[in-house]
C-alpha cells in the first residue's frame, strides 16, 4: 500500500491577516518523492472549519481579487450567529462553503497537471488562527 499511497503534513503560518497562500511548490516537492515519475491524483486537504483550498493565478492580482470578493460576500461584521473570536469571525466558519478545504488534482508522470497561470493555494481569512496544517495526499 505505501507505493499508492503516500501522505505528508505541511504546517503553514498564514499570519494574522486574511491570505491567499500558494502552496503549488510545496505540492511538487512531495510529488517528486510520493509520485515518482508515476500518474495518480493529488489530494490537498485542510482540516479546519475556517480555511479553504483554491486553484487560481496568483501574482497578478487575483488572489486579492479573491479575497476582496469574500470580504464583499461574507463581510466581518456582526450580522453572522456564530460568535466567538474576533469581531465577524463567524464569516470564516461559512468561507469552506464557498472555498472548499480540499482539491483532487492529476499527476502526469510524477507532476502536477495545472494549467499555465494556475496555482494550488491555501485560503484563510480566519485572523484568529495564524497555524495550518495542510495534509497532502498521493495516490497513484
């Protein structure tokens, strides 16, 4: 089993600050032990009830595109039920539902298949929580 299944845990620090956090490089690295020149699927799993998992270009834009989105969608203000932690938290714990916290990727010859300009990138508008882990998972 360990041939077709290959597993690892990232720990991010996203900050205190709402972040779209590439993690596209950290995908190959793994991919290059886990995959071995091989075909399979990545999945890119975030066990948190605030965070979320996004294919996107980042660099030019988009990725405060994004979050300027879901501050216009999910704003921090005091409208949400879910109350604990900072002022609008409860707008983080709705986030997974529009950006959710995984993605099942293809691997062609032990590499990542995305298009030109997309990245595998972490989500987090969630101030309160600055440590993630992100479980990648190989399977091939």
């Amino acid at each position: 089993m360990t041939d077709t299944f290959r597993t690892h845990v990232l720990d991010v620090r996203t900050g205190s600050s709402e972040t779209v956090y590439d993690l596209t490089r950290d995908c190959e690295v793994f991919l290059r032990e886990a995959a071995a020149g091989r075909d399979g699927l990545l999945n890119v799993f975030v066990p948190h009830a605030t965070a979320g998992v996004a294919v996107l270009e980042t660099g030019s834009g988009s990725d405060d595109d994004l979050l300027a989105a879901l501050r216009d969608l999910l704003p921090a203000d005091d409208r949400w039920r879910h109350r604990h932690g900072s002022p609008g938290h409860g707008r983080d714990h709705v986030l997974p539902a529009l950006v959710p916290p995984h993605a099942t990727l293809p691997v062609i010859g032990g590499r990542l298949e995305l298009g030109t300009w997309q990245s595998v990138c972490l989500v987090d508008t969630n101030r309160d929580n600055p440590d993630r882990q992100v479980r990648l998972t190989f399977l091939g």
